[in-house]
C-alpha cells in the first residue's frame, strides 16, 4: 500500500531552505510557495490515480473493487485536506489584515 504524499511530511531541509541563487529577501516564502506547489502536485496526482482506476473498472479491465475505493478515498479525503488548510489560510490572513497598526 502506498503512503499518501499529501499527508507525509516534507523533508524538513527544503522548506524554508535557501538555493545557491536565491536573493536573501522572501527566503522563507520562496519555500512556503514550493512546498504548497508539491502539495498541490501531490493532490492532483491523487485525483487522477483515482479517475484512471475508476475508468478501467469502468471499462471492465482486471482491477479490483478495493483498489478503486481506496484511490477515490485517498483523492477525497486529500481534497478535504487541501480545502481545511486553505481555510485556516484564508482565516489567518483576515486575522492580520483585522489587526491595528
């Protein structure tokens, strides 16, 4: 059974890391934007991981039941993921934009 890319962790040397070439302003967001960008990728993977399982059993090709249950699962509930953090995001930023200066 394979590991969720969406739930692990990502390695903790690339977030935040700074490249050879990188100027020293947004250091920390040109990480905070690539891991969401792989967290993204990861979360589209799953989807279609899922839509090509429930096409072949749609179409009748030897897969099994299970196989698809657990694809559209793991799509479904990256998804759902994907929507709270974007949440907590969206709260966070109205957080500071409601804060006296």
């Amino acid at each position: 059974m394979a590991i969720n890319p969406v739930l692990t962790p990502f390695p903790s040397a690339t977030v935040g890391a700074p490249s050879a070439d990188a100027p020293s302003a947004g250091k920390a967001f040109d990480g905070f934007g690539q891991s969401l960008t792989r967290a993204l990728d990861s979360l589209n993977r799953l989807q279609q991981d899922a839509d090509v399982a429930t096409v072949k059993l749609a179409a009748g090709e030897p897969i099994e039941l299970h196989d698809v249950m657990i694809a559209q699962d793991q799509a479904a509930l990256g998804f759902q993921l994907a929507v709270q953090v974007r949440n907590k995001l969206v709260e966070a930023y109205q957080d500071v934009m409601r804060m006296q200066l």
